[in-house]
C-alpha cells in the first residue's frame, strides 16, 4: 500500500507540535511560512481529516493530529537511531528477531539463551513478544514474529518445525488440597473446583485435547488470570485448580506453595516447538531455532526431559501428515 505522507509531512507534524507555531516550524525546518501552511494543508487533504486547528496564536493537534505526531515521533527516533548506527561505523544495521511466547511465558528462560546467542552474532538485537491474545502461530504466520515458541500439536506445512523438549502437563492444587491425597487424578476430578487458566482459548494439543475432551469432560467454572505465574498464585491461595507443565511449576513446589500431582495413571506428556516460516530469507531464524534446540539438551531444567526420544500415542494415519519436523543428529 502507497504511503499517502511523506517524511517532510512527519517532521512538519512533529516540529508544528513542539512549537504551535508555522513561523517556528518553518525555521526550525528551513522553510517558509507559506510552505508550511501548504504543506500541512496537503498533509490533511491526503488524510481526509484536519491534523491541526488554530487558537487564538497557537496551532494545536487534533486527534487525528495527535496520533500522526505519535507515529511520526517513532518513525524519526527510529530514522536517527539507524543513522546514529552508521556513523558510528557499524558494518551493518542492527537486525531485530522477534520471538512469539504464549501463556506459558519463555521469558524466565530464554532469556539466558538469548544473551549468549546475542553475544555470537554481529549486529543481533533479540524481542520477546507476548502472543497471549493472538497466539504463537497466527502472529508467526501473519509477520508479527520471527520464530515463534509454541506446544502441542503443530500442523503448518508452511512452516520449519524444529523440536526443543518434552514436558509433562500436571495438576496444580493449593497445600492441603484433598485431590493431593490421590496418586494421579483424572478428568472427572476437575469437575467440582473451579478450574483456573490463563487463556480462554484452547491449544492444540494441550490438556483441552490430550485430557478433557478426550474424555468428553470440561471443567464447569473456568476462571481465567491470564498468565501462568498467575495461575500460580490464585491456586496457592486457594481460588481453584489448574493444570500447567512441570517446569512451570517446578519452582514453586521446591518451596512448598503449591503441590502437583500427575495427569492419569500413565501421565500427560506436552511436546514444544520452535517455528519458522518456511520461505526465503529465514536463514536467520532457522539458525536461531537450531541453536535454541540444541542449547535445550544443556539447559539443567531441559537436559533430561530434551533427551528423551519421541514415543508418540498410538492413533490412526491420516491423509494429512502434519508439519515436516527437523531432526538433530545425535552428537
């Protein structure tokens, strides 16, 4: 789509703002008056929408106004950022990898992948971005992320799957809780507390498909919090029960605020995934998805559960053979 304002229009907005003056902003712009005026006239004829309006001695932004002075303002810092960088005689521009995280949040361990693999490639500036309302996949396919961090069951032939570990899915239950008394819990035993979560949206895979559904049961009362560290502190205060992976929760049984308990008799197993799409000039994110695998293996809370091999559940062929995985070979 063709851009209907142009730079000169941006700075003139930003510049009108800080001065509410045509005069100033021509100065400061090293234009006249006049061209000022007309310059601003072409900018809300191409908008359709009047940007600023004058009182008494001052020009003053209208809403429409103020929201092409937000972007301008990032668009320019931007700008003069990227220049600053060159100047200073980089080889080449900082490059942002936008990593898509949802619900169960990455963010309390790829965060100690993130700095060493920033510290090996030139020019590499790492984002986390929290899918929580759009999810993983949606977000990666629709160019909002570069690699997106997501479980369960992956299905994207447009995509490069590459696996990282496997997890088991447990029930989270307040100290004390009489389901703590049992060995394993099952689907029914979910029926009577409220069942806390932090979205409200179902994943592929998870314990809607694996546990609930399988089962032809869903929890009654669902109480969503949004995060899985919240969902933490509801069930330790004793608002409900929940299900999260093991290492979600790890942390919190080692000191005694909530206790866990497996899913059926055989337990609930939770694959995870790096996902790249599948195209040209991915090189950047395939690497960063490797890397991420195989620092998996090393990672203490990963090292054990990231070696084990693959045993999927038995279940019928289907014409459909689902995203083509990578494979790592051993070392």
């Amino acid at each position: 789509m063709a851009l209907k304002l142009s730079l000169i229009h941006l700075q003139l907005a930003l510049e009108l703002d800080r001065t509410r003056s045509l005069t100033e902003t021509g100065r400061r712009l090293r234009l006249t008056t006049p061209a000022v005026s007309y310059r601003l006239k072409e900018a809300q004829r191409r908008l359709g929408l009047p940007l600023f309006e004058r009182h008494g001695h001052d020009w003053q932004p209208t809403a429409a106004g103020e929201r092409v002075v937000l972007a301008a303002r990032a668009a320019i810092d931007e700008i003069l950022a990227m220049e600053a960088d060159l100047r200073a005689g980089l080889k080449e521009p900082q490059t942002t990898l936008r990593i898509g995280a949802r619900g169960y949040s990455a963010y309390r361990w790829l965060p100690a992948f993130a700095k060493t693999y920033a510290k090996q490639q030139n020019s590499l500036r790492i984002e986390i971005v929290d899918d929580s309302l759009t999810g993983t996949l949606e977000s990666l396919r629709e160019r909002r992320v570069d690699v997106a961090i997501a479980a369960g069951q992956i299905r994207a032939q447009w995509a490069v799957v590459v696996p990282l570990f496997r997890d088991e899915l447990v029930a989270v239950l307040p100290v004390g809780h009489a389901l703590a008394a049992r060995r394993w819990l099952e689907p029914q035993d979910f029926l009577r507390d409220p069942y806390i979560t932090y979205s409200a949206a179902a994943e592929r895979g998870h314990e809607g498909d694996q546990f609930f559904r399988a089962a032809h049961v869903q929890p009654r009362n669902r109480v969503q919090v949004g995060l899985a560290e919240a969902v933490i502190e509801w069930v330790r205060h004793g608002f409900g029960i929940s299900i999260l992976t093991s290492w979600a929760v790890a942390e919190h049984v080692q000191n005694g605020s909530v206790a866990i308990r497996p899913l059926t008799q055989r337990g609930l197993s939770l694959e995870w995934f790096a996902v790249v799409r599948r195209e040209t000039g991915s090189q950047r994110s395939v690497l960063f998805a490797r890397a991420l695998a195989e620092w998996c293996t090393t990672y203490p809370p990963f090292s054990r559960i990231a070696a084990q091999p693959h045993r999927p559940r038995a279940k019928r062929r289907t014409k459909d053979p689902g995203a083509r995985r990578e494979t790592r070979k051993p070392s």
